[in-house]
C-alpha cells in the first residue's frame, strides 16, 4: 500500500491558476486533481496515454480535432491516447477535475515539453 497525503503531495503550476497534484498512481495508471481559473485552457496537445477525464466543481470544455463537449459535475470523459485535444474552463467559477492516465506518467510530460 502506498498512501498519499495530498497537502504533501507533488504538485506542478503551469499557469497561473492552473494547479496540477500527483496522486496515488503507479506505472499502470496516475490520477492528477487539477483546478483550473475561468477562461483557462491548456494548449493543444496529445499523449500517448489513455485519458479520462472527471469534473468534480465547475464546468469545463474539452476539444478535440474533430468534436467538443462540455461537462458540469461528476461528468466525464474518454480520450483515446494520442488524440490531441485541449481543456478549458468554460465557466465562470474555478473548475477541479481528476485526471487518470494509463499507462501512468509523470508531470515530466509538462517540464520537458516543448512550446
């Protein structure tokens, strides 16, 4: 068992407003909570993970090359690994969210990236 206390947690701001914690995860699968500001989106991009995506406050868009959608709370959503796509807070208050990727990864997608 491998517990993690999320006021202890990795944590990673790539934007102002924009806070990413690494939570209980391992190679397989990784859950990030994430809390992005209103009118904040994350550029376009893809990975090779599979990724889900759950609203837990707020409202956010996610936006693919081909379709949007947007989820209220509790929603979710599918992304096949390696579609590009971008997730933006459509609302009008903070939007949080839990991310899970499979396989697991690191926020090392985030530093090492090229803009």
């Amino acid at each position: 068992m491998k517990e993690v206390d999320f006021a202890d947690a990795e944590s990673y701001e790539p934007d102002e407003g924009w806070r990413r914690v690494s939570l209980a995860g391992s190679e397989k699968f990784t859950f990030e909570w994430f809390e992005k500001p209103p009118g904040h989106s994350s550029p376009m991009h893809d990975h090779g993970n599979e990724q889900v995506c759950l609203v837990l406050e707020g409202e956010l868009t996610i936006y693919t090359e081909d379709d949007e959608v947007t989820l209220g709370r509790y929603d979710s959503v599918w992304l096949d690994g390696d579609e590009p796509h971008r997730v933006e807070n459509t609302g009008d208050e903070r939007a949080v969210g839990l991310d899970v990727f499979a396989p697991g990864r690191s926020f090392d997608f985030w530093t090492d990236r090229e803009e």
